[in-house]
C-alpha cells in the first residue's frame, strides 16, 4: 500500500510504502518541477527495477558476477492501448546470458501483475485507519485468526442453514472460514478489502480462490447462493454499515441466504491498533433487510474468538 500526500510546493507529493518515502513531480503550464519521477514515469520505474532484479537474481543463482545490468522501459501511452516497451542493456562479458536474463524478464512479477486485466476500485467510505491497521498487520492478524479455537456452534448452524451451492465469504481475512466451507462442500470465493490479507489467505488456503472486493460497495460481484459474512461491518461507519448490510442482501439470488455477523460493542470506539469498532444493533440490521424472513437470531460469546457477537441468519424473498 502507498500513501501519497501532497506537499506545499507545486506539483509535489510525498510517496510513503511503509519507512520508505520518494518524492513524485510534474510541470503543467509553466508550474511545478523535476523534484521527483513523473507519475507515469513511476510507472516505468516499477517495471524497470522489477525486471533489473529479476534478471540479478537470475545471475546470481548461476554465480556470475550482476554489475552492470540494466534495464529500459518506456511506456507508449497510444489512443487505442498502453504498451510497456522494455530493453535488456548487458555489458559485453554478460551477452552469452541474454537469452536465459531474456527469459527471466518475461516472468518477472510487475509485469506479471501488469498483464492481468486491470481493474480500478476505490475504497469508498471503509475506514481508513482501520484498512491501514490490518494491512500492517496482516501476517500477525492472520497466525491469531489460524490459530483460534473451531467454532462447533457456527459450523452447526451453517450446516443448518445454508443452501447447497455457491457462497460469497465477505471480509475474508485469512480464508479460515473459506477454506473450511470449500472443505465442507459449498462453492466458495473470499473477498476482503485488504490485499496483504489476501496475500496471507492465497498462502495458507491456494485450494479457494480469493478476491478483492471493497464494503459498502463490492462492485462487481455476482449473485451467490449464500453470502457470509462474520465480524466485519462493525469496522465501518454507522452509514456504511447498514448500506453494507443493504448490499450483501443483494448479491443473494432469490431465496438465498445470508449469515451475518457483528461484535457487539456499547459505544463507538477505536482500539489500541486503530480500528473502528462501530456498535450497531440487530434491530437496525434487520430494518435493512425488509421482506427478508428471519432464520436466526441470537447473541452470544464467539467460540472462536472469546468475543461477544450478534448473528442472525436471512433467507431473501
């Protein structure tokens, strides 16, 4: 994740990834400066040092000598598509590796990354220290939720309530509960709002897939079978929220269901690690949900958390 903030001289921002900080510049109309890379020359940048990397590693693992490579890449910014031209630049003693280093540049992962079809979400209104707080703290997050407890009563209730087929797992975090309903038979896809949670997830459960997707919006998505959804919406504002709330009722096909669940808090608050704890009651979940029939209700101490929780079970008319 970067941050980019704009500094008090023209045009000029402040990247910051983590401790690491660089400074991006432009001119327009005589105003601004060359304090710092172009944006789309960021843009090179990233394939350039991506593929000079890869190609020192590659050398490395054969034991020669790197100095001295280089790479250049210019972006071609045409009407009808963007085209990413790059050049291996060898010194002489290293040219009988061009095909090997040529190779490795093809499989090198910003240019992986960039051969994807590409997509443009904003975070709309999900909190941002509370976004900020899990993506730096993604693997520690991830090793508390792997190791906590099995929930038998929730495992009981979902093999109870939901339907055979597809489900959606919102706010997926480390894919724990993914993976154990793609175990237990449901068609599962997890999609959080954090990437660095997704990293984590891909890793500990590669046998589901796993997405990005952004509350209250989740644009995109398609209609499920089931949509679960366990302690997350209470991270957003109380607006926010209850649009969410809104939202998943409508990625269900008529007559899904959706599990939703919340931590129960008596106040607003932020935690000691920033995050927003937003208290909301089933009450005004539910009003969000008119026409739906309610299957289950209840509030309760998480088996797997230790926290207390509200959760209710929907089906859509």
């Amino acid at each position: 994740m970067v941050d980019a903030a704009a500094l008090p001289i023209p045009w000029q921002v402040e990247l910051q990834a983590g401790e690491n900080t660089a400074i991006a510049d432009t001119q327009k109309s005589g105003i601004g400066g060359t304090a710092g890379m172009r944006p789309h020359e960021l843009l090179e940048a990233a394939l350039a040092s991506c593929m000079s990397i890869s190609a020192r590693m590659a050398l490395t693992e054969e034991g020669i000598a790197d100095a001295g490579v280089r790479v250049r890449v210019h972006l071609d910014r045409a009407e009808s598509a963007t085209t990413f031209r790059y050049e291996l630049l060898l010194p002489e003693e290293l040219e009988p590796h061009r095909s090997m280093l040529a190779a490795r540049l093809e499989r090198s992962p910003v240019k992986a990354t960039l051969s994807k079809q590409l997509a443009f979400e904003p975070v709309g209104r999900a909190d941002r220290e509370t976004i900020e707080a899990y993506a730096t703290g993604a693997a520690d997050y991830a090793q508390d939720w792997e190791s906590q407890p099995a929930d038998e009563e929730l495992h009981a209730l979902l093999e109870k309530f939901l339907l055979p087929g597809t489900v959606a797992d919102i706010g997926c975090g480390s894919g724990r509960d993914a993976a154990w309903l793609a175990g237990h038979g449901w068609q599962v896809t997890g999609y959080d709002a954090v990437p660095a949670l997704l990293d984590q997830a891909r890793q500990a459960h590669p046998e589901v897939p796993f997405e990005t997707a952004v509350l209250p919006e989740l644009a995109g998505l398609p209609v499920f079978d089931n949509v679960y959804c366990e302690t997350v919406i209470m991270h957003l504002g109380r607006a926010a929220a209850l649009e969410s709330v809104r939202r998943l009722g409508e990625l269900l096909r008529p007559g899904g269901r959706l599990y939703l669940s919340w931590r129960l808090d008596g106040t607003d608050r932020r935690d000691e690690r920033g995050r927003l704890y937003t208290a909301i009651t089933a009450d005004q979940v539910l009003e969000q949900l008119g026409g739906f029939t309610v299957l289950y209700r209840r509030e309760l101490t998480s088996g797997s958390s230790g926290k207390r929780v509200c959760r209710i079970l929907v089906q859509r008319p």
